[in-house]
C-alpha cells in the first residue's frame, strides 16, 4: 500500500472552482420526493416534497465525503466525523487523503485511471484519525459527471472494517499456533522414537571414551581431548533428556546460569570446527549476567545459531558473536516473541553469508523446514532455539537480506547476578567387592562395554544379548548372582517382564532398569514388576557404580542422583 496526499485529476487547474451544486452540497441541497398517495394531499404540497440531502446521509453508518476533482473536500457527513475524528468544518476546504494520511492498496494513479474508465472504484484503504490511530476500510469511489459526461467529483463511501480486520488477524495466529503445536508433537513423536537408539550410541560414546580416559592417564594431550570428547558427550546426554521433556511438553528444571560463560565456552568449541576462510569475532559484555534456565539449553541456542551462521558462508566470511545487558523500558514485540519490561540478557548472532530470502522467513522456525541439501541439515536446529527461547519468555528478531548476510538476535530476561559454575568435586568411585551382576541387553556392543565397565569397578559379570537366554540361565542357577541389570526395550522378553519372572523365583534380589526413555508408563511397568530402580541411557561409570553400590546395601531402599528414578 502506498500513502498518497490526494490530487487525483489533472483535468483543470487547482484553482479552479467546483460546479456550485457541490461547493452547495451541504447548504441546503434538495432530494426530491415521491408526492403523497393520501387523500388528504393536495395542490403544491403534493407536487414540491423535498427533504434535505444532508439530512439523509446522516442517517448511514457509512463515512461519506464529496471532493472536487482536486482532493478537496465540499461534504463531510457525521460518520465520517465519527470515523476520522474531525468535525465537518474542519475537514471542509482540506484536501481529503492529506487530512487522513490515507495509505492505497496501489499508486494512486492506476487507482484514478480505474475511476475515470469504469466511474468507480472499490479496495480497501488505511486512514489515520485525528487523534493518530489507523482505521481499516472498505471504500468505494463513485465519480460524479455533468450531463456532457465532465467530471464533476468523487463521491466516496467507507465501511469501517478495523474490527473483521483484527478478528481475522487473530484467526490466523490461531492457526499458525495450532499448525506449529501439531508440528511440536511431531517432533515429540520423533524424539521419543529416537531417544532409545540415540542414547545407545551416546551409552557407546560415554562408556569408552571414559574407559579410553583411564587408561590415558594425566598429564598428556590424549587425555585432554578425551575430556572434550567425554563432555560433549555429557552435553548430549543433556540434551537428549531436554528434548523428551519438551515432547512431553514438561517445564524444565530452572537454575541461574552465569550467561557469558556458557557462550564462551559455546565459542571455544566452534572455534575448532571452523572452515578455512571463517573468522569469528566476539565481544561479550555482560560479566556475571544471569538467566534463569539451563547452561546445556543456552549452550543449544548459541550453538544452533552460529553453526548456521557457518554454513551461509560457504566461501568464507565473518561469524559476529555480541553478548551485553539491555534495559527493556516498555513491551516490545518482535517477530517471534514479546518482551516485557526489564533487564534482558541480549545474544546476537551475525554472517556475511548469502541472506535469507524472503519468501522463506516466516518458515525458517518451523520444524523440519530447512534450506539445506538433502543430508546436510534436519531442519530442528532453529525450531529447537525458538521453543527454548520461548520457554523463557524471551523473544527472537530476524533481519536478513540476500547478498548482505543475516543477524539473529536473541532477548532472554535477565534474573540479576550470579558466579560462574565451579567444577564439582569428584569422591572416589564406589567399588564392587566381586559381586556377580547379570547384565542384559540387545545391543552386543553395549553389553561388551558394560562388562567392561563393571569389570575395571569390581564386579565379576556374565552378559546376555536375550532376554530368554539371561532367564533360562538364572532360572538354572539362581545362587549364582547378587543382581540383574536390564535393558527395557528388547524382543522376546522386555526387561519388566524379565523382572517380574526373576522376581518370581527369587523375590529379594535387586534388580535394576536400564532405559534410554521415560515416563509415567515406564515407572508403572517398573514397579508392577517389582524393580528396584531405573538407571537412564545413556549410563556413566558414576551412576552405575553408585546405583550398584547402593542397590547391593540397601535392597530396595535406594535413593541417590537423578540417573536412578526412586520407585513409589
């Protein structure tokens, strides 16, 4: 739509009046009526009725004006003084799309040739008020000639629609949050189908990069890159367990987290997987700024955003990474979030790349949308960021343009201060003292890494790649061990299954739950069979050797870190 300041026919010159009929229009200017049928009527009465034209355009809801074939105004009638707030002896005499700043669907010059060929015109304008707000209407046009077919003015109607405007506006938000809610609970089906599997690989991972670690010892560059290898692996392990929470739709546990830390560390791994010909800046001014949610999730955010930034740059560029504190004073919406008033941590990602066209920016949050090649991108990445930053009520500005590179910017309300993270202390390990643990599960690779594992702690084992070989084996020699260890999801017998038979023969021994996913109907089938606890995929050599150490004391009164799920 473009904003016009009316001078809508060049047919006579500006100082030119109007025919008198319309500069009269509202002095008095007659409507002829019908003379009366009723006996009564008679002589002159019923030959010269007449009422007031302006008293009859009073009567409609409509906005009415008349201008002269320059803009100006000759009639204003009372909707019109209603809908644009100026009274008629104002408006008279000014020129009519100047007053109200009217806003056109096309140049007003298509608009005027329309008029001039078909005698009207109809479209939907913006005029602004007296007193500065917009108003949307359905306008009509309709020009005026003399008997020899001059043009005389422009009659114009207006239909005030700003209320179905609004309401059809709202009908589309609606729609777009349904159609991302139904998007979200794909990507929740998806998590949850790939959580068991994934967790597997990252059980892998996990149990021999640390076992690798052992070995390594200190003091030498094998064992600092193992640490990495091992802390990634924790971020994903994280991760993972985010990931079903937000399937779940479950609010996430929230602490403070010292925001500029995380980002620096963020940085610190991109920068070693940065292409030849990408350089990364950053300044990071927001010292001990604190957010309330989690360091695995911003790490996430801050990830996401620049390994994108990478990718649009495949002939080199300038990754910008800017960190601060902004005092927010009043609402503020963006495209994708409304900020309240406040102090706001604010992360900005900028490139250099290609930019993002458009067409597709109003998609490029949606889940499973990508730009990408097929195989080099799943289209999560950004749909992930805008559900964390949802989630903490923050707010995402897009500004992009194709050729010049494109800059997120992330708001997160600040929650004031707080000191970085310190490394927790770690105790010694809890050893086993020879006991025999039966270890099940339908992965070879995962069942060789937990013997492995339980072997360096102290544990004699015996391993099982069936649920009905490890039965058969117990059933013919109970006495032989001091506790099962089962994975849940496996063919021919499940692990609560397995449980529940074991338990069957001998109904005090420990027996604990492996499983990569979680839930309600997970802790009910566990407890129905009569299982100890649940240790969650992907395992660490900690959480086993403590579960262990606590299971094989305690019997069922266990209790300890949030890998073991305490039975009701």
């Amino acid at each position: 739509m473009t904003p016009g300041n009316a001078r809508p026919f060049a047919s006579r010159s500006a100082g030119q009046e109007a025919p008198a009929p319309w500069r009269s229009f509202s002095k008095g200017m007659q409507l002829p009526l019908a003379p009366r049928s009723q006996p009564h009527a008679h002589g002159a009465d019923a030959a010269h009725r007449s009422v007031p034209i302006a008293c009859v355009l009073d009567q409609t809801n409509d906005a009415i004006w008349v201008r002269n074939l320059d803009g100006v105004i000759e009639y204003w009638n009372r909707a019109a003084e209603a809908l644009s707030g100026w009274r008629a002896d104002e408006a008279v005499g000014r020129v009519a799309h100047g007053l109200l700043k009217t806003i056109f669907p096309a140049p007003l010059d298509r608009i005027e040739a329309e008029l001039t060929r078909k005698n009207g015109w109809r479209g939907e304008l913006v005029h602004t008020t007296k007193d500065g707000n917009r108003v949307t209407v359905a306008s009509r046009w309709a020009l005026h000639r003399d008997h020899d077919g001059t043009p005389l003015a422009v009659i114009e109607t207006h239909t005030d629609i700003s209320g179905r405007k609004r309401l059809e506006a709202d009908r589309m938000e609606l729609e777009l949050r349904l159609r991302q809610a139904e998007k979200m609970e794909a990507i929740g089906r998806f998590a949850s189908g790939i959580a068991h599997d994934f967790n597997n690989i990252l059980g892998a991972i996990l149990g021999y990069g640390e076992i690798a670690r052992s070995k390594a010892g200190g003091g030498r560059p094998i064992a600092d890159e193992l640490d990495q290898v091992i802390q990634a692996g924790h971020r994903g392990r994280r991760l993972v367990e985010h990931i079903l929470a937000f399937s779940r739709s479950a609010v996430g546990e929230r602490k403070l987290v010292h925001v500029q830390s995380v980002i620096e560390e963020t940085l610190r791994l991109l920068e070693v997987l940065l292409p030849a010909g990408v350089r990364l800046e950053r300044q990071l001014w927001a010292s001990d700024a604190a957010l309330a949610g989690d360091a695995t999730l911003l790490h996430q955010v801050a990830m996401n955003l620049c390994t994108n930034a990478v990718h649009a740059m495949p002939r080199g560029g300038v990754v910008s990474v800017k960190l601060d504190v902004v005092e927010v004073p009043r609402p503020r919406k963006f495209c994708h979030g409304v900020l309240q008033p406040g102090d706001h941590v604010r992360l900005v990602v900028s490139d250099t790349g290609t930019g993002i066209p458009r067409s597709v920016q109003d998609r490029i949050f949606d889940p499973f949308f990508t730009t990408k090649g097929i195989g080099k991108g799943t289209g999560l990445g950004l749909s992930l960021v805008l559900g964390i930053v949802a989630d903490w009520n923050g707010a995402i500005e897009l500004v992009s343009c194709e050729g010049a590179g494109t800059t997120f910017t992330v708001w997160l309300p600040a929650c004031g201060e707080t000191a970085p993270a310190r490394a927790p202390e770690t105790a010694a390990l809890p050893l086993g003292q020879g006991e025999a643990v039966m270890i099940v599960d339908d992965e070879p690779e995962l069942v060789r890494l937990a013997e492995e594992t339980l072997a360096q702690l102290g544990y004699e084992t015996a391993g099982f790649h069936s649920s009905r070989a490890a039965l058969q084996a117990f059933a013919a020699d109970p006495e032989r061990f001091d506790l099962v260890l089962t994975d849940e999801m496996m063919p021919e017998l499940t692990g609560s299954q397995l449980a529940r038979e074991i338990r069957v023969i001998r109904p005090a021994l420990p027996v604990m739950l492996m499983s990569g996913c979680r839930g309600a109907a997970l802790g009910a089938a566990a407890q129905a069979a009569g299982v100890t606890g649940i240790l969650h995929k992907p395992l660490l050599s900690r959480d086993i050797a403590e579960s262990l150490a606590r299971a094989l004391c305690a019997g069922q009164d266990i209790s300890g870190p949030s890998v073991l799920s305490r039975l009701p």
